[in-house]
C-alpha cells in the first residue's frame, strides 16, 4: 500500500507547517501534494514557497497564489501589499504558473485534487453544499480539462476538514495546515492505497491533527513587523475566521 500526504493552505505559518513536515517524516511517508495557499495571512510566505518545493511532489495553485501576486486582482490593503512584497518576484511568477488540478489513479479509483471548485480557485464552495455542487465537484470543466471523470475529490480553500460519500462518489476537504478554523490545530490528510493501478484495492482516507506553537508563529509575525496582526491571532490561536473577528467588517473572499 503507497500513502501519500495532502497538505493545503498554508498560509505563510512556517511553524506549522514544520510541524506537519515532521510528523509525516515520522510516518515513513515521501511523497507529499501540496492543494495550493502557500502564502498570504501568515509573516513567512517566502520560506514557504521555498519548503514547499523542495518537499511537495505536487503543487498545486490556490486563490491566494493566483491573486497576491496580480495587481489587477489584488485588494489594495496594507497586509495584501505586505504579504505580496514579502515574497521575491520569482515566487510570484512560480506561484501563477502552478497547475489547477492533479488527476491519478489510486487502488482502481479516479482521483482529482484541485484546490476550491471544478472551475476556478477563485469559486468557494462551503461544506454546507447543495446536490447539485455536490455533483460539480465530479464534472469536467475547461479548467479541469478532459481527463476520466473523478470518483474520488479532494480540495481545500475553506479551511474545514470534511468527508463525504454518496452513490460511489467521495468527497473530501483536507482542511488547512497554517489557518484550521473553528480546531486552531494544524489538519492533513493521508491517503492510502495502490497508487496508479486501475485495479480494485483498499483505500482509505486519515485525517491528522498536528499541535504546534501557535505563540511563537504569532510572536515571529510581530517581530516582523507583519500587519493585521490582531486577526491573524483570531485566527491561528482561537480559530476564529479574522472576518468575524473585526466584528462582520468584509476584508474580501481571501479565506
């Protein structure tokens, strides 16, 4: 049985992800796929896109990599110009060219990894989903392209670790490495299974949360002078999305 873990918005918390790294390496597990928000929200943008290359076997592109590093997208905030001058220009340039989605074959099931939706990192689907964005998570789009159409989905953005099944389909979000909601505490997946064999074989889906010194993240931000400081500890030390924190005031669909 191969396993493969599946990490996803990171959000430029290097402690975390640390975290994470090491309690894989622990596991016994190589082959990391990365589902894209390696930056923004957190001080450490830079040295994250930079572990995440060297360690993730697949990258994958998120909002926030196709957003900060556009000027015609990007919200014209203090912290979006901070985070975005944070990074080097090579970064920004690594970070858009990053594919949409990832297709393999894994113990007889199609496979698909994306990062928010079928058709856009920048369409937010929540788990509180209808049928028939259920169903849109298993169709072919112009951004997914042609391939075999999906059994199995994962995708992450919301921050929100969730499985779900139906009629042989499975759905599932792998939560957020540098930005959990609602549980602070960093969430992967590992997947289990024969790794691109069409033949039937046991298959299963692990959710792990990893601890973490979520004070000393926080104090590195402040050392760095990072801004919106108060709704990154709303949100790295109680769980608390920064919108709600600063009381319903809308800083956009970055999640």
């Amino acid at each position: 049985m191969d396993r493969i873990a599946l990490i996803s918005d990171v959000h430029g918390n290097l402690t975390a992800l640390e975290a994470v790294l090491a309690d894989i390496r622990e596991r016994g597990i190589t082959r990391i796929f990365n589902l894209g928000d390696y930056v923004g929200k957190g001080p450490r943008g830079q040295a994250v896109v930079d572990r995440c290359r060297e360690v993730c076997e697949v990258n994958i592109l998120g909002n926030w990599d196709d957003s900060l590093p556009d000027p015609e997208r990007v919200e014209d905030r203090e912290g979006m110009r901070w985070w975005k001058n944070e990074l080097r220009e090579d970064q920004w340039a690594w970070l858009r060219a990053l594919p949409f989605c990832h297709d393999f074959l894994l113990s007889g099931r199609q496979v698909r990894l994306f990062h928010a939706s079928s058709t856009s990192v920048h369409h937010r689907i929540n788990f509180d989903h209808d049928e028939a964005q259920y169903r849109s998570f298993f169709e072919n789009t112009p951004a997914t392209g042609d391939g075999p159409v999906p059994s199995v989905v994962g995708y992450g953005d919301i921050h929100d670790a969730f499985l779900e099944e139906d009629r042989g389909r499975t759905l599932f979000n792998v939560g957020s490495v540098g930005n959990s909601l609602g549980d602070p505490t960093p969430v992967y997946v590992i997947l289990e299974g024969v790794i691109d064999s069409a033949e039937p074989a046991p298959l299963s889906i692990q959710f792990v949360r990893v601890p973490y010194d979520a004070e000393a993240e926080l104090a590195v931000a402040r050392e760095l002078g990072m801004p919106e400081l108060d709704g990154y500890e709303s949100e790295i030390i109680h769980g608390v999305y920064r919108t709600d924190f600063y009381n319903g005031t809308e800083f956009g669909y970055h999640r």
